[in-house]
C-alpha cells in the first residue's frame, strides 16, 4: 500500500514565463510504500526540500500530482495538513522561550492528544533521544539538543507518515544509530511510512527504499541492495557518485534531456552504462555546490574521478555546514530576546520616570514627560548616546529648580515647598555664573547688581530725580540657556508668576490696590483647563497613542517575522493549524495585553502623571484599544511585506517619525502650511489624540462630533489595513 505517490511532479520558482525560471522538481516520479522507510538522498539544493514542501501541503506543484495517505495535500479532507503526518522540517521550528516539556505538550495538544496520552509519549522519546531536563528552555539548548526536541515533536502523536528533512544533523553516531533502530522497529512493525532526507549517505542503507535525486529528478529509487549490486559498489556513496557520473555533468545537461530519460526509476533504466555519452562518463558529478568546484578542479589536475578526495571534501563541507548552522542558530536566538526586549522599553521607561517621582523627585511633571519621550526616541536607536543627554539634562533642570526654589525675593506667605522649581546654588561673581551656563551646567542664572536694594529704592522714592544708573540697577537681570525652548519657557513663566507675587505682596503690604502690580491684561478664568495646565496634559493624549500604537506594531511584527524566520509558522501549519486559527490566537492574546496596557497606562496616568481625566474612562480606554489593534494590524502588513527584522524596523521607524512629529504634540497642526495639516489630519493619531484632549480636559462624551470623529477615524483605518493585509496575503501566496 502507498503512502506518498507523486506522479511527473513539475516545480519552479520564479515567473511562468520567465525563461530564468528555478525549475526545482523536474517531472518527478516517488513511491513510498507504508510500513517503510525512504531515504531521500541528494545533493545541496537538488529540491528535496521542496519536495517535501509539497508533500506535506505547504507548498504545491506546478504540474503533475501528489497523492498523500490516499489524498491531495492541502485539499480538504485528505488530513493533510494536520496530525496524519509528522513533519520535522530542515530548521529548528520550535518557540525558543519553551522549556522542552512545553514544547512536546503544544504540539501534543495541537495533534488532540491527551494529556496522559502525551505523558505516555514524552517519557518514551525523551529515553529514546536522551532529551535534557523539561524545563530547559529551547533556546537554551545545544543545536544537536534543539534538532532532539523538533525530532520528538514531530513523532509525540504516532503519525502515519513521519517527513524528516535532516533529522541527524549534528547528532553523536551512537544516537543516529539509535533513531535508525527505532525507526527500523516501528516501520516494520506499523503501517507508519518515514520519508528522510540525509546528508550522511551512508546511514541510509538502513532505508527500505532508497531516492537518488539530483537537479530535480529522481536518478533511482531501488532497495539500497539492489543498487549496491546495479552499481558494483560496496558502499552508497560510490554508487552514487557512478550514477551522477552516468547522469551528465550540470544542470543544463539535466534540463535539456529530462524528457528523454529523466523520471525513470533504476529498475526501468536497463543499461544505464550505454545510456550515457562517453564525455558525460568522464565528467565530474557535483555532490554539493560546495564542493563542486573544488571537485573539478581535481579532476581536472588528474584527469579522472578522485572518489577518496571528493568523500574528504564531503567530510569537511558537512562540518562547515555545521558550524554556520550553529553560529546562525546562536545569532537568531540572541537576536530576538533583543527584539523582544525592545518594545518594552517605553513602559519601563514611563513606569521608571513615574518611580523616580513618587520616591525622590519633586519636579513639575513635565520634566517627566519629556524624559519618556526622551527615552521613546531611545527607543528607535541609539541607546546610550540619548541616555546621556538625559543624565545632563536632569541635573541641569533640577539644578535651575534648586536655585529658584529660594529665589531671593521676599515671597512671604506666597512661597511654599511646592513653589520650588528650580535647584539653588550661588555664584561668587558673575563670570562664574557665566560660565557656568556656558558650559552647560546650568541653565540660566540669575545677576543682581552690588547695589540693586539701594537703586530701586532710590527708583521708587525718586522717580524722575534718581541717580542715573539706578533704573538700569534695579533691574533683575536674568541669562538664560535658551537652546532648550520648553525649559526656558517654564522658567520665564515661573520667574514672571514669582515676581507678580512679589509686586501683588509689595502693594498689598502698602496698602495699594494689587492691580497697580499688574500689566493691564488679565486673563480670565479658563474656559477648559486651568492656569496651572502642565504640558503633560497636553501631550498626554498624543504620548500615550502613539505609545500603544507602536507598541502593538513592534509586537506583532517581530512576532510573525520571528514565527516565519524560524520556522514556526510553516510547522505549526502542517500540524494542522489554519493560519486564520493563528491569527486568531494572536489577536486574542494581543488584545488582552493591550487591555492589560491601556489599563495600566491609565492609572499611571492618573496617578503618576496627574492627568486629570474630566470625561469617561471607558471612551478612554476604548479609543487606546481601537487604536491598539490598528496598531496590530500595521505590525501585520509589516510582516507581510518584510522578510527581515531589519526591514521590518526600517519600516516601523520610518513611519512613526512623521506620525509623531505631525500628530500636534509637537509641532501644533495650527502652525503647520495648509497642505501639511491636511495629510496630518489623515495620520492614525491626530484626529484621535484631539478627541482623547477633549474627552480629558473638556469631558466631552462621545455623542460630541470631536469625539466620535476620533473613533471613527481609527475605524477608517482598521478597515484599511485589514483591506491591505488581506490583499499582501493573496499577492504573497
Ligand atoms: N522560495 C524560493 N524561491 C526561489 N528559489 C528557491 C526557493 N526555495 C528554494 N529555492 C531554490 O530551489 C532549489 C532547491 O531548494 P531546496 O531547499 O528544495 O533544496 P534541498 O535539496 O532541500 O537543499 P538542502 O539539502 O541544502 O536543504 C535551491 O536552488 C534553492 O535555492
């Protein structure tokens, strides 16, 4: 009875018409019978892979037929995809953050085992490969260890085919041998077929049936005997090599004659000596595209096939292959506790700045909100160098804070702790001051003259008689640093309110009405806010979106990308997941964390920040979770278009700069050229931001125009990621 039947199987990658097109399997013939094993052997790049691919339902032929445990891969009905097979793929394919155990148990519990069932199993391959302890993480594994554990996940649930692309790569002799044991027992006591592919030829004399494939198509396929005796050869290898050397010398050569007699099994090629011209017998055959060249050009010094120096060449290209293979393996799981790390950062950092308030700081809180912008930015790059700037730029404003905390004015009853907003600290003269701020240490100083008492004094009692000089000495004088706007801006305000007080304190205390104090411009109660409004409670809103946003891009970008990089996504399909279940899983995960996120964010908020939310929390965190999964989707349509980490972050960061800058938190869209406004309006979080603004500082409810336009913009945007993922998806497939 036949397991897998592929019939004139036809595969290229590459356009139909491109005459460059990678033809992969070239009208292919296979048979694998149930309660066997196969042992499909061939050179680097000769398609086993792909062949393999469209056995197990993941990719499909261009031509010709499968036929699968009775069905067609991939249709419905023939179980395939899905716990019918088992499929250990050429990489590793497991979640690295699993333990061992975990990982067994996933796919136990994917194949609908039981959890006794699956306990049962586990005991007996972890004997058999001599798994480490469960809880070791998979990442935390040596490469030889990591192909065990994908080796066992592909056999925890008894399948009826067993697909194993290179299952004892990187694995001791003694334990190859034991697999082919365990292999050899069950196939020939059970229906179970085993397909694998091997680079050490040798071991697959073991095989039932053996597949030589070269360039797309099967050289042979006969009982390892029977082409041991076809070939006169002691050894696989020989054989082999004999049989490409009978074969011809490139692929050209493969592809030109195919049709004429390509496809056939050994049995039906009945003098495979006289099929072959005599220069394609004196050819060299190419064992591996790495050692091809090496190979001719040893035949080429000798004049004749040396079977011993190609076998050593062998040798060493399996070993190279190895170390790459691991140095990969170490990179790819470095790289991504990196990446997982990364979108991380800004909640640490928001929740880092809010400790640093509740425990030592009494900074205004906009300092705050610039630091986790600071940090945001971090975030995109460049780490410590930003990280440095802020160092400074914390001492320097706690600094200036100090020192206005006990400016010299006699503020009376007005100056309370909570008044301080400077750091205090006294210069002898003025160069020292002056320097100082050049210098960077501080950020303004403030300069009274030796006899400033006395001249203003003498400018209040004298008027127009005082001495000349004294108006120009009563003045306080102030420099500042004014490289930094936001910082300087709080001073003045602050320096100005100070000297109000003063002056109102003055009049008061001589019995003048206050008003005289004052410039006769009053501002009255506001209408929304209030006079003592930080900045935080503008950028808040705007901060906090993009926050979510980006973080649900980020999240699952590097989530899909890092699925389909190692393998993940591929195996859990053939295990018989949809990829619509997946993206449900993912979603619903997603969706609970960034629940978890919008909660969290606006407590710290409330709590932390002070950002005093006037409206309903609900139409708060609803907006934060409309945006959250547009955000998700983006991270979708990332994954969908880069193949890489890299690109991925290319794209990410090359969007959130304009977002950010052009959402209003920064640049106001009032001061912006029309045009401009008019794209800025468009981005994800503008018009969102404006209602969130409106549902904290107003109150408004979302019956108000400026509050469900901000819905009804990420709603517009939902709806056209979902439309451009879902056309990435089909132009992807
Ligand atoms: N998605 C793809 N697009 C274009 N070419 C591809 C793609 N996948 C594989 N190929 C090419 O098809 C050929 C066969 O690849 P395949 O992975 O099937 O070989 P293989 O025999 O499994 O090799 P190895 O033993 O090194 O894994 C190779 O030349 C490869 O570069």
């Amino acid at each position: 009875m036949t397991a897998v039947e592929v019939h004139s199987g036809y595969k290229y990658y590459g356009k139909e018409n491109d005459p460059n097109k990678k033809i992969v399997l070239n009208h292919l013939n296979m048979s694998v019978t149930r309660g066997s094993i196969y042992g499909l052997l061939g050179a680097s790049g000769c398609g086993k892979t792909t062949l393999l691919s469209c056995i197990v339902g993941r990719k499909f032929l261009n031509d010709g037929e499968i036929s699968v445990l009775g069905g067609t891969p991939g249709t419905p009905g023939s179980g395939v995809p899905g716990p019918r097979i088992g499929y250990m793929p050429q990489e590793i394919a497991l979640v690295e953050e699993f333990s061992i155990k975990e990982t067994i148990y996933y796919f136990g519990r994917i194949y609908g085992m039981s959890t006794e069932k699956i306990r049962e199993r586990y005991k007996l391959l972890k004997e058999l490969l001599e798994l480490p302890c469960d809880d070791r993480h998979v990442g935390n594994c040596s490469g030889g260890q990591q192909r065990r554990v994908s080796f066992a996940a592909a056999m925890v649930h008894e399948p009826e085919l067993l697909i194993l692309d290179e299952p004892t790569v990187g694995l001791d002799p003694l334990l190859r041998e034991r697999i082919w044991q365990y292999l050899v027992e069950t196939t020939s006591s059970s229906k179970l077929a085993v397909i694998i592919t091997t680079h050490y030829i040798e071991e697959a004399r073991q095989a039932s049936c053996i597949g030589l494939m070269r360039n797309g198509i099967l050289l042979a396929e006969d009982s390892p005997v029977a082409i041991l005796e076809r070939f006169n050869c002691t050894n696989l290898e020989d054989a082999f090599l004999s049989l490409c050397q009978k074969h011809g010398p490139s692929e050209e050569a493969d592809r030109t004659t195919h049709q004429s007699h390509t496809i056939r099994s050994i049995k039906s090629i009945e003098s495979p000596i006289e099929d072959v011209g005599t220069d394609i017998k004196k050819s060299i055959p190419p064992l591996t595209s790495a050692t091809d060249e090496k190979s001719k050009s040893l035949y080429e010094e000798s004049g004749k096939p040396i079977t011993k120096s190609i076998k050593e060449l062998k040798k060493n290209s399996y070993s190279s292959d190895l170390k790459t293979h691991d140095i990969i393996l170490r990179h790819v799981s470095k790289r991504k506790s990196k990446e997982l790390i990364k979108p991380l950062l800004p909640v640490f950092s928001i929740q880092f700045s809010g400790l640093l308030r509740a425990s030592q700081f009494h900074s205004d809180t906009v300092f705050y909100i610039f630091v986790t912008f600071h940090k945001l930015l971090c975030f995109a790059y460049q780490l410590n160098k930003i990280d440095r700037h802020i160092i400074s730029f914390f001492a320097n404003v706690l600094a200036v804070e100090w020192y206005f905390s006990s400016f010299p004015l006699p503020l009376g009853t007005a100056a309370t702790q909570n008044d301080c907003f400077s750091l205090q600290e006294y210069y002898d003269t003025f160069d020292d001051a002056y320097h100082a701020t050049k210098k960077g240490k501080i950020w303004g100083f403030i300069y009274f003259t030796s006899n400033f008492t006395e001249s203003l004094q003498d400018v209040r009692d004298n008027v127009r008689d005082a001495e000349p000089g004294s108006y120009d000495n009563q003045e306080i004088k102030v420099y500042l640093d004014k490289s930094d706007q936001q910082v300087t801006f709080f001073l003045e305000k602050k320096l100005l309110e100070a000297y109000k007080n003063f002056a109102e304190y003055l009049m008061t205390e001589c019995q003048l009405p206050k008003q005289l104090a004052n410039a006769p411009i009053n501002f009255e109660t506001p209408l929304y806010g209030t006079f003592d409004d930080e900045f935080t409670n503008f950028m808040a809103p705007g901060v906090i979106m993009t926050m979510v946003f980006f973080l649900a891009t980020l999240i699952t970008a590097t989530i899909f990308i890092t699925d389909r990089l190692e393998g993940v996504w591929d195996r859990t399909l053939v295990a018989g997941i949809t990829a619509l279940e997946l993206l449900l899983a993912h979603i619903m995960t997603q969706t609970s964390i960034m629940l978890l996120q919008c909660i969290e964010i606006v407590l710290l908020a409330t709590f932390v920040f002070d950002v005093q939310n006037q409206g309903s929390n609900a139409v708060v965190i609803g907006l934060l979770m409309l945006l959250g999964f547009a955000g998700m989707l983006f991270g979708l349509l990332i994954s969908i278009f880069c193949d890489a980490h890299s690109t991925a972050n290319f794209m990410a960061t090359g969007t959130f700069y304009p977002m950010i800058i052009m959402c209003g938190i920064m640049w106001p869209l009032e001061g912006m050229p029309r045009y401009l406004q008019y794209i800025a309006y468009c981005f994800p979080f503008t018009v969102p931001s404006i209602s969130m603004r409106n549902v904290l500082v107003k109150g408004w409810s979302i019956t108000d125009f400026q509050v469900y336009m901000g819905y009804g913009t990420i709603i517009i945007w939902i709806i056209s990621l979902l439309l451009l993922c879902l056309v990435g998806l089909k132009m992807k497939k």
